[in-house]
C-alpha cells in the first residue's frame, strides 16, 4: 500500500500563485523540503496550508545527514515529526548521503559502501523513525566519488534498506546517471530493487556534461533514457506513486505540467496492461 497515489510535483515557492492551475493538473500529490517551511509563517504558512488542504503531501528531507559523523539532529526531527502531524505528511523521505559535520555544507556527500557503514547508518535510521512513529523512506542517490568502497552500491543500498527495515525512495534518474558515471548496467541495478519496499518515485533532468559525465541538476527536462527506464520499472514493478523534481531552470507551468503528463500517460497505459492481463486470466 503506497503512501500516495498517482503523479506528483515538487512545490516550489515559484508556485505559490499557481494553486488553481495546479488544482486543475494531473497533479496528485506534492513534495516538499521540511527544511524549506518549517521556520516560516505568515504569508508562507497559509500558502501551505491551503495546497496541503488540497494535495496529499510527502516532505523529501535535505539535512538529516543520516550518514554523518555527528550525532543526529534529534531536536530537528522532533520538529519535522510535528510538521508531519500538523499537515498528515503521508511519507518522509531522505537522502542516503550526509551533508554536514561540525556544520553543514551545501552538498550531498557520498556514504562509504562499507559494512561498517551498512550498521552505522541502519541504527541512525532506527532512531528517525522511532521519534516520528513511521517508516523513513531513503533514496537511491547520485554520487560522483566513491571512498572506501567494500561493496557495490546496489548491495549497500539494499543492506541499508534491510537492516534498518525502512521504505525506500526511488529515484530512477539517478540510477541512470550513476550508471553512465560509474559503468553498470541501469536495468540491471533497477530489478534487483525490492519491490515491496518502494515508497514511491522520483523522476528529473540532468546535465550531460560529457557522454562518460553526467550531473544530477534538476534543471533540465526529464531525458530519454531516463523516461525508458521509468516504463522499465512500471513494467517490472507495477505503477508506483512517481513524483516530477524541477529545482532550477523553472519552465513555465504549462510547459512543466506537460512532463507530469507524462507520467500520468505511461501509469495509465501500464494500469491498463495490468487490468488487460488480470482479465485474461480471469
């Protein structure tokens, strides 16, 4: 049982005077970074409050930083834990990096793939979701450098996932720019995923920086390959909640609601394959 359903947007302070087009879309449910509302009130609060009265919400976490060397933010999560209450926030999510030590730095750092690291970031992730009462959804994520590497990055992820018993956030197109940058076949670290712990989806742009070099930016519309592999992954998984991420280079809302449409196109052609051969076989 997914969190939610159908296709979602990232809610962007862009977007604030865009609720009745939105309303109007294909778009089911939106993310947000908590880190990004949580200080604020006034205006900003009540444009939050009327789109969560409307959409479901996921919060997508920025500075958990579940692999630093640090102890963990407790009074952060307590806080991201009333936010959650407050707006009924279907699912948390977070990057599978850490991006702070004695401060935070402006970047997502990559986790050694190491066993050490498997029990070290399964016990932090233990500890987030006994303070917010539900399951952490972590993301597969993009990384450029691989330090201390004892395992591949498929077999961390997974490990990770089981250990700490946690959902999993999937993220398809950095499966695919993790595959050009580090040589592994993307369809084949796709299936290997466990499906049942698929929280939902996240898909984006990236920056072709060379044909060996590619840059997770969310600045670029949704590639190709990336799109193949997303119908990869309703084919093999069955069609899951899968979400647009556009963090710059923001188009016009008619021209960034024509991605979303896109995937509302590929879930309902893949809904209706399923209905197809569930009528089959009845």
């Amino acid at each position: 049982m997914y969190p939610v359903t159908g296709t979602g947007l990232g809610l962007r302070r862009d977007f604030t005077e865009a609720f009745d087009t939105l309303k109007r879309s294909n778009v089911d449910f939106m993310e947000v970074a908590p880190e990004n509302w949580l200080p604020f009130g006034g205006h900003l609060e009540q444009v939050f409050e009327q789109y969560a009265e409307q959409f479901p919400f996921v919060i997508h976490g920025l500075s958990l930083s579940i692999g630093g060397p640090t102890p963990l933010d407790t009074n952060f999560v307590k806080d991201v834990a009333k936010f959650i209450k407050r707006y009924d926030i279907r699912c948390y999510s977070e990057h599978l990096s850490y991006c702070s030590d004695d401060g935070h730095m402006y970047d997502l750092m990559p986790i050694p793939f190491t066993e050490e690291a498997v029990h070290y970031v399964a016990d932090r992730i233990k500890q987030v979701q006994d303070i917010i009462g539900q399951r952490l959804a972590m993301e597969n994520v993009s990384y450029y450098a691989a330090p201390g590497q004892e395992m591949s990055e498929l077999e961390f992820f997974k490990a990770v996932l089981a250990e700490a018993d946690c959902d999993m956030l999937l993220d398809i197109n950095n499966i695919y720019v993790n595959s050009i940058n580090h040589r592994y076949d993307p369809e084949e670290f796709l299936l290997a995923l466990p499906k049942e712990r698929i929280a939902y989806g996240h898909i984006a742009g990236h920056y072709d920086e060379a044909d060996d070099l590619k840059v997770d930016t969310h600045g670029d519309d949704v590639k190709p390959d990336v799109w193949q592999l997303l119908e990869t992954a309703y084919q093999h998984f069955g069609v899951f909640p899968t979400l647009l991420e556009r963090d710059f280079n923001i188009p016009p809302m008619a021209e960034l609601l024509k991605e979303v449409d896109q995937i509302k196109a590929l879930q309902n052609k893949y809904n209706k394959d399923l209905s197809s051969d569930s009528a089959a076989i009845a």
